[in-house]
C-alpha cells in the first residue's frame, strides 16, 4: 500500500481523491490510482476518463458524470456539472434536480456520510484542469482529500508521438494554454527558442501559430500537432509555423465539424519531421489503429485481445457460438460422481468451455478443486490450462507441441497395467465429436467415457451497426480460429467485406473461408492463435513498409476505396 493512503473515511465528511487519469491510455494509470479506484464507493468525471477508470473499480460503485452530452467536446475540468448518477451495471437512476450545481458542491455533497469519492480528471489535477478550485472548497468545508498525480497530456502526447520535449542541450521548454493565453504570454514564449507546448484545438492551431510567429518565432520552425493522442484513434501532423494550416487543409482534416477537438501541439527543432520519423514508436505499430474483428466471446478472447492491443490494434469481441447445458444432464452427473468414488485414472479438458461446465457441475454438487486428488489431469493447451489453475488444478500434462487433440495425443502415456491401477479416462466435451482424441486414446490401451459437457449453438446476431460494419468495410481485419467461426460469423452478420483483411488458424479454416467467397490474406505458420495474431502483425508490419518505399501514406485496409481490389498474398 502506498505510504500517502490515508486511514478510513471520516463518519461525517468522507475523503475526496483527486486523481489524474492521463491522458486517454488507460495503461498509463499510476499504481496508487488503481489502488484509490479499488476503495472507491463514488466516481465522479467526464464521460470519457470514466471510460479509462472504470476497470479498477470494484463493483456496485456509484457513478457521477459530469457532462450531459459524451459526444460534447470541451475543455477537461470547464463544463457545468450534469448530475447523472449510474449505478454498477450501468443502468441511469432517478436523480434529484441538482444538476446545476458546480463540482465543487457535488464532490462535497459525494462525500458526506463517510463515503469515499474519486474525483477523476484527465491528465494530471494540477497542470490539465481547474481542480484547484474544488480542493479549495474542500478545504474550506472540512472534507479531507488527497492528490494522486496523472500522466499530464502536455507530457505524455509528445512521448507517443514521438517528440521529446528535451535532450543533452537542455533547452528551456514552455507550456501554454491557447483558450487562457495573455498577449504577454505569447511575447514570452515568442521571444524564446526554447521548446514551446500547446494545448489547443484543432481549428485553433492556425491561430496558435500565427500569434507566436507574430511574437518572433521564425515561420520555418518546426511544429508537430498531434490529436486524441497516447490512444489508437492518435494521428500527428508535421509542419512548420508558416505551413500547418496548408498542411491541415491538404490532409483534409480542415475545415471540418470536428475542428473543436483538443489537441497538443509541440513547437521547435525537436519536433522536426527527420526526428519523428525516428523517434515515432507508437504509431508506427505494425497494426496502428486497425479494428480487429475477433469471433469469439471476451472471456475466450482475452489474451489474444491484449496481444492485438500490443500491435496497436482496436479488437472487436464478437462471439459466433453461445454455450448451453447438454438436453440430457445425466450422462454428465454420473460421470462428476465417478471422479469421487474413484472411476477414472485420467481427465482430459480440451477447451475451457469444458473447464467451466465442470467446474459449474461440481459447485452444484458442493465440490471443489480437491475432489481431483489422485486424478491425473490433462488441458489440450496453455488457455485451458490457465482455466484449470484458476479453478484451483495444476495439469499433470499439456502439450509440448502443437495445441491440439493430436499434440495432446503425443504426449499421452500408454495405459500401463503395473503403474495405473485404472484404465479408464473421463473426456468432458462439447455435442461436436472427439474422434482423432477417443480413437488415439483408445489405440494407447484406454477406455474413455465420452461425455457431452456442454452444447455449443450459433449465437445471436451482433448489434446492427456491428453487422453494418462488417459487410461496409469498418473492419480492418478478422481473426478466424476455427471453421465454425467462419460459418457462424457469415450466417449471423453477413460476409466480410473485400477490403477486410481474412487471417485464417489453419488450411481447412482457409478452405471453409474461400468456400464463403472469402480471400485470404494471413495464414498461421502453425495452429495457434497467438501465432495467427503474429501472422497479421507481420502482414501489417510489411505492408506499411511497402507505403512508406513507395511514399505513400499509410493507410489501413478500411480507408481504402471501396470495392478496390486486393492483391494477394500469404504470410
């Protein structure tokens, strides 16, 4: 625990925390802001920095938002609080008229009764946003708090765009705040040639500019602008004083309806474009902002999701099969009472879906991980075993090849009569059939009790504008792990669109996908999903080396024209 946590809330005024939330990854939270949002009973923010904290709250905290329209863009920390209150499943509750009330007042009124509030901001409290003000009017009102520092966007938008604000030189770096700045201010910075940072909007970099060429600064001076920057919506403009107006209206980016949206824009020689073609890490990830249909359900895509998330991708969770109980349970329960009275030798999990079914029938039965004690355990790959070990069992055997029934097969012992005193193996698995895992089992002196666990059926049809998306094009890419995923997805949301890139586990998922009239793009060296993820980071990888040979922007497959043909190619 962090040495500045305070003892509990008072009975009376609680304990406000004022917490940077950086600005926009959510990777950039401190430790100690995890640890506040974790005994948090109230939140309190703007509709986008809940996004980014609310994954470290714990569950059934009350929520305040702080802007009535989330699609309103204004400056962090500005805007008349709107008291929306929301409750741990995200479902809006009645509220009294109190919106008018300004922040202070409502994280003061948060607070009484001896709760604990988190009063989220972007950035950082003390450099991004007006806190002051309210920790004042705590102060005033007797309501202890405290500070937790953010990643501040002055600092942290220049790092993912790749502009260090300083080097060996130690120049002199400058913040100003375009919407307050006083004319002396930019005489100052006008009159420096040190690093100067902006906070401004897109539709006000012109102007930002034009005031500091007109304090002095030399119109060739390099500038960056960079927007929704340190997330993967992040995009950098490299111009100069006299050329970043030009350069906006070349890149279409003005005039436009979004012109309102915040930007940092960094001023001097450290932001020259040969610099940041070096220095620029983050958005030249192999996969930059691509949006990554996954067909499969979070919890079964959650590390291939991280790993996406790594190449700079956007995955999109959408599962093509629901999960269902077998029409006839008792196949299975006399199987899960033959494992305490000592049936079975072996038991053989080949998805996590299995696990979870199991696991689901021992806990109605009152049972726990311990009824496994003297059965040998065995997990088709890493993702299952890592269910296994979260139920409480350390597999005796997992591949140490391929991640399938025949990798398994290879490892599986032969049934020994000296050393095992039972010959029979307990295989929990979905209505689709095991034959290649039965039979190999079968051919190494095994019996098995074949047990349908669970049923898998199409799942339902993913909301309307994800299923516009995939046949329009919105997609950058799909992952298909299986045959099924390819059915399933085409039958519940429509065919792929020919600009989505196709990255298939194996040849017969590839046959399956160019039976639907499908090309594929990307095929896994080996049965693997964190392999396919690798396959389609090179793929991406490569083809934006091919853009920048051949000077052209880099793009991502849905920014193409529509309907524009693809050449093919396979990694």
């Amino acid at each position: 625990m962090s040495p500045t946590a305070l003892p509990a809330a008072g009975p009376e005024h609680g304990h406000v925390t004022f917490l940077g939330a950086g600005p926009g990854d959510p990777g950039l939270l401190t430790l100690r802001a995890v640890e506040a949002l974790s005994h948090a009973d109230v939140l309190i923010a703007e509709h986008e920095v809940l996004d980014v904290i609310r994954t470290h709250a714990r569950q059934g905290v009350s929520v305040v938002q702080t802007d009535a329209d989330p699609s309103s863009v204004s400056p962090p920390g500005t805007g008349t609080p709107q008291l929306t209150v929301v409750d741990g499943t995200s479902t809006p509750a009645a509220v009294p008229a109190a919106a008018a009330r300004d922040a202070a007042h409502l994280v003061m009124e948060a607070a009484r009764g001896g709760r604990r509030v988190v009063r989220a901001v972007s950035g950082d409290p003390g450099l991004d946003t007006y806190a002051a003000e309210e920790m004042l009017a705590c102060a005033a009102a007797g309501v202890p708090f405290e500070v937790v520092p953010g990643v501040a966007a002055v600092v942290g938008v220049p790092a993912y765009a790749g502009v260090p604000l300083r080097d060996a030189e130690g120049a002199d770096v400058r913040f100003v705040d375009a919407r307050t700045a006083s004319d002396r201010c930019w005489t100052e910075v006008g009159a420096s040639d040190g690093t100067v940072v902006v906070s401004t909007t897109l539709d006000s970099v012109a102007a930002a500019a034009g005031e500091l060429v007109s304090a002095g600064r030399k119109p060739d001076t390099p500038l960056t602008v960079t927007v929704a920057g340190t997330t993967t919506r992040q995009r950098t403009w490299t111009a100069t004083l006299g050329t970043i107006a030009q350069t906006l209206k070349q890149a279409k980016v003005l005039p436009s309806p979004d012109g309102g949206r915040p930007v940092i824009a960094v001023v001097g020689e450290r932001s020259a474009a040969a610099r940041r073609d070096q220095l620029s890490w983050f958005e030249s990830k192999p996969l930059f902002g691509w949006k990554v249909l996954v067909p499969r359900t979070k919890e079964q895509a959650a590390s291939l999701s991280d790993q996406l998330r790594s190449y700079g991708a956007v995955p999109h969770e959408v599962p093509t099969i629901a999960v269902e109980p077998p029409r006839t349970p008792q196949q299975m329960e006399r199987a899960v009472k033959g494992l305490v009275t000592g049936r079975y030798e072996w038991i053989a999990f080949t998805s996590v879906n299995a696990v979870k079914a199991v696991r689901e029938k021992f806990e109605e039965y009152g049972l726990d991980a311990r009824a496994f004690a003297g059965i040998k355990v065995a997990a088709v790959g890493e993702q299952t075993a890592k269910a296994l070990v979260a139920f409480g069992v350390k597999p005796d055997l997992v591949p140490s090849g391929d991640q399938s029934a025949a990798g398994l097969l290879e490892d599986w012992p032969p049934y020994d009569p000296v050393f095992d005193p039972i010959d029979r193996v307990f295989l929990p698995r979905a209505d689709i059939a095991t034959e290649t895992l039965v039979a190999g089992l079968i051919e190494l002196g095994w019996e098995v009790d074949d047990v349908t666990a669970y049923r898998t059926v199409r799942a339902s049809p993913p909301p309307a504008e994800t299923r516009e998306a995939i046949k329009g094009g919105g997609f950058d890419a799909v992952l298909f792990t299986s045959s099924s995923t390819v059915r399933n997805l085409v039958g519940i949301a429509g065919k792929p669109h020919n600009v989505t890139v196709i990255a298939c586990i194996g040849p017969a998922t590839a046959k399956t996908a160019e039976e639907h009239g499908l090309r594929v793009d990307v095929m896994a060296p080996e049965p693997s999903v964190h392999k396919l993820a690798e396959a389609l980071a090179d793929f991406g990888m490569k083809r934006r080396a091919a853009a920048l040979e051949a000077g052209d922007p880099v793009t991502r497959p849905s920014e193409r024209r529509p309907g524009a043909r693809r050449r093919r190619s396979t990694t």
